[in-house]
C-alpha cells in the first residue's frame, strides 16, 4: 500500500471512496488531500502494482503540494473540512472509471490548479520537466517496471536536461517519499541531474555504481559473445578505477560521486569536500587524452593536491584575517566530458560537449546554492581550457575567476568576452610545453591583447612561507606537488588574487605591502 496523509474527515472520505471504488474494480491510484499537502496513494485495494492490472492505467496528481505554494492554491490554504479527495482511475484509454462526482482536473476547496496525468503509453512520448513531474508521482514499483521496459528514457533525459533552475524546483517539490523513490528506484537518473542536491546525488550515483559493477560482472561472467564480455571486463575496469578514487568512508577530506556514465570513455565528478556548505568550489577540467580508465585517479590525486594548498592558505590568512579562519572548500575533479585524441585533437566538436557540460554543471552548483552562493572558479588545463572558455563565454552565468594552464586557443578575442567577475582570468604556460602561443582555436590566452593576468609557474622561492616552489616544466607539468602553479591555482580559487605570483619583480613589492596593509 502506499500512504495517506490528512485528518479523520481526510480519511473518512478515503475510505468512503475506497469501498465504492472495490465495487467498481480494483483502485489504480488516489490522492488524499490533508490540510497540508496532498499525497499520492497507489496500490491501495489489492497490493498489486498499478501498472500490472488489466485494463487500468494509474493517474498520479499533484504529489506533496503543500498548503502554502500559492502557485497551486491560489494563495488560499485548503481547509481540512473542506477538502474532498479526489479519487483518480483510468482505463487503458484514460477515461475516467467510476463517478464519485469529482472532476479528473481535481478541483477541490483552495485546490486551482493541478498537473495533468496520463497513460503509460503517453510516459514514453514526454520530455524534460514533464516527464520529470510524472516520473515523481509513480510508485517505486512502477518506476521500476518502467525504466525496465524503456531504458532508453534516462539517458536521453540527461542528454537534453531541462535548466538546473527548474531541476531544483521539481525535486523542491517532491515529497521526502517520492525523492526516496526517484532515488532508489531511479539512481542513474537522480544522480546525473543537475540541479539535485549534491548529497542526494552522491548516494545515488554510489548506488548506481554498485549495480553497474554488479550488472558488468554478470555480463563478463556469462555472455556467449566475447565482443560483449570484453566490453564489460573494460567498463568493470573503469568503474573499478572510480571507486579506488572515491577512496574510503575515513578519508579526508570526505569524497563524493556528483556524476558518473559507465557507457564508452566514460564520465565522473568526484568532490572533494562539502559542496553543499564550501564557501570556495573550484572545478578542475581536463585536457587532452584524459579518460576515466587511465586518470580519473590522478586527477582526483591533482585536486586533492590543490585542496590541501587552499586549506593551508586559508589558515595562515586566518592568523591576520578572521574572517577567513572558518571558511571551507570543496574542489572537483570534473571528467564530464570526453576528451580528445590523436584522432580528433583538431576539432572543436568534444570541446562543444565540454562546453555544455561544464556550463551544465557550474549551474546546477549555482541553482542548488542559489540563497548561498559560494566563489567559484574553474581551473583547466590543455584542451579542457578551450571547453572552458567557450562556456564562460556562450552561456548566461558568471563566475568569479579562471585560470587557464597549457592553453591551445580561445575563441573569445579578449577577457571582455567572458563572465568572469572582475577581471579574474588567469593564464600559466610552462617551459618546454608546446600549446600554449600557438593559438590553434582562436586566439592566444596568454597574449598581452587578450587581457589576462600573468601566472608564473616557473619556480622559486614563496615571500610569505618562505617554501621553495618547484617548476612546471611541459605540457602535463602544471599540478605537481610543490610546485609554484599549485600554489597560484589554489590561490586563485580562494580569490586572494592579489598573492598570485606573476613572476616579475612586482611580485615582492606587492607581496610586501599585502603583508603590512
């Protein structure tokens, strides 16, 4: 049975209804409306799921609408007296079943709107936050059964989603009972949306790592076809590879699955750090032959690394400026997109993809902080650079800094061109790496017209901690530990741009006046 939620008038009427409803035939679906929220209730009369009963087709409405959503109550709270629950069937062709004199629409005191149910057969033709609202009034069983029998409907969804900002707003409006179900029943799904909160996609995606594991290991160990066998022991490999990057429940910082696709080269995000309450994010984007298989755990291994450096500069800042003694971070090693090779490094294509994922992603952060947004940056590297820029450039959200290492090109002509608050763009380009000046996309990034600030990662010596700092040497140099280009990465994503080393004989100057100011 699923739940009812309402007063003794509520459920008077439900039972009311439910002894005329067995008479007519077994109940598909009702929703009982309380005095605060009207909850859906399937699999009421016979225990059977809804979906599997012959002839019937289960209509879902308007699932946890709580009393003071003036959208839906016209501003008017439904009186518990008043209220009259609505009782919903439909045959296989969604015609009503029954008369209990209340219209489909569930028009009912303080209720003026509702969302429109349909058929199973209908389910298959919605997209986007239609779907999305349908999908939410199912019972875990029928959600099950129908991802089951389509399970093209999830990844099509998460390849065209809808914006972050409506994503937020339907999971905001789902009850905890249908967000457990989504979750549960629907892991790839809830796990790869943008927009839902990031702790709820972590145990969504754990869960579904664990059942592509479970289903590889089933293929790998039975299949007749070794074209198919040797596909799963690949992917088995890989999703292996995500899990030794998750680390341990004891490591630290914490570490969390935002994204994960086992299909082709795969995809990842792993966290490092609370993304809910950072007030410092930083998402860390690959270039070039960069895949799940081969780096996912070195890449985790790099933003660890500038994780530590940004913990480590926020309490030596602390000790003169209190504001910051509290403030925390969370860094994201960001595979989202698949990254080129030999084959394909000249097109821009994988860098369009790289785009729309990247900008996918920073506005679910924004959408899901959106009363506590936190300064985000993005660091790229290589290839990843040029998705980067495209994103902060083409799509209508701003971010407070980038910093570009090993760039190949930019299609913007200057820093005028991106969303980036106050100028904070920041380029570094190492000796002996072969990228950078060469303007293969566009334009060169680290040009004195294209307008960004100086990075230097050539090694030395910090003016403030007194650390020998190591050199970026090549194109793969940037992130080695020690080494002056983490310390100004990890800088530049805590916004104390002002210590960021360019390498001239400024630098001391103008570290000197930051440490007496």
């Amino acid at each position: 049975m699923g739940y009812l939620e309402g007063g003794p008038a509520e459920l008077l009427l439900v039972a009311a209804a439910l002894l005329y409803a067995s008479a007519q035939g077994p109940v598909a679906g009702l929703v009982a409306v309380g005095e605060n929220s009207y909850s859906v209730v399937s699999e009421v009369a016979t225990g059977t799921d809804p979906a599997s009963m012959p002839g019937v087709t289960p209509l879902f409405l308007v699932s946890n609408i709580s009393s003071d959503s003036s959208a839906v109550h016209g501003g008017a709270a439904p009186s518990a007296s008043a209220a009259i629950p609505p009782y919903l069937l439909a045959d296989a062709g969604g015609a009503p079943v029954g008369d209990l004199g209340i219209r489909r629409t569930a028009t009912t005191a303080g209720l003026s709107a509702a969302v429109p149910a349909v058929s199973m057969a209908e389910l298959t033709t919605l997209r986007s936050v239609p779907l999305l609202r349908q999908l939410g009034y199912l019972p875990e069983r029928t959600l099950s059964s129908f991802l089951s029998a389509h399970p093209a409907i999830v990844p099509e969804l998460l390849a065209a989603p809808p914006a972050a900002t409506e994503v937020t707003g339907w999971w905001a409006s789902l009850d905890s009972a249908a967000t457990a179900t989504l979750a549960e029943a629907a892991p790839q799904l809830v796990g790869n949306l943008e927009g839902i909160p990031a702790s709820v996609r972590n145990e969504a995606n754990r869960r579904w790592l664990n059942q592509s594991i479970t289903s590889r290991e089933d293929t790998a160990a039975t299949s007749d076809s070794r074209t198919l066998a040797a596909q799963a022991e690949r992917e088995l490999h890989m999703l292996g590879e995500v899990e030794d990057a998750l680390g341990t429940q004891k490591s630290v910082p914490a570490r969390s699955l935002l994204s994960v696709d086992p299909e082709g080269q795969g995809r990842a995000a792993v966290v490092l750090g609370d993304l809910a309450e950072a007030d410092y994010v930083t998402f860390l984007v690959p270039g070039m032959f960069f895949t799940i298989d081969g780096q996912i755990n070195d890449w985790t291994d790099d933003a660890a690394r500038i994780y530590d450096e940004q913990v480590s500069w926020l309490n030596l800042i602390s000790e003169t400026d209190s504001e910051e003694a509290a403030k925390t971070v969370a860094v994201i090693a960001w595979m989202g997109y698949e990254t080129p090779n030999l084959t394909n490094i000249g097109s821009l294509d994988l860098a369009e993809k790289g785009r729309d994922a990247l900008a996918g992603a920073i506005q679910g952060l924004l959408a899901e902080r959106s009363s506590d947004e936190p300064y985000v940056s993005v660091v790229a590297h290589s290839y990843g650079t040029t998705a980067a820029l495209m994103a902060v450039t083409e799509y209508d959200f701003s971010i407070d800094a980038l910093a570009l290492v090993g760039s190949p090109g930019s299609a913007a002509q200057s820093v005028d061109e991106l969303h980036v608050r106050d100028g904070n763009v920041f380029v570094g380009e190492a000796a002996w790496d072969p990228v950078p000046n060469t303007a293969f996309f566009g334009s060169d990034p680290g040009s004195e017209s294209f307008g960004a600030h100086q990075m230097n990662v050539g090694g030395g010596v910090d003016l403030i901690t007194n650390e020998v700092l190591a050199a970026s040497i090549g194109h793969n140099g940037y992130f080695g530990a020690g080494s002056e280009s983490v310390r100004n990465l990890a800088l530049i994503g805590i916004g104390q741009t002002e210590l960021v080393t360019e390498g001239s004989a400024d630098d001391k100057e103008k570290t000197l006046a930051l440490l007496h100011r």
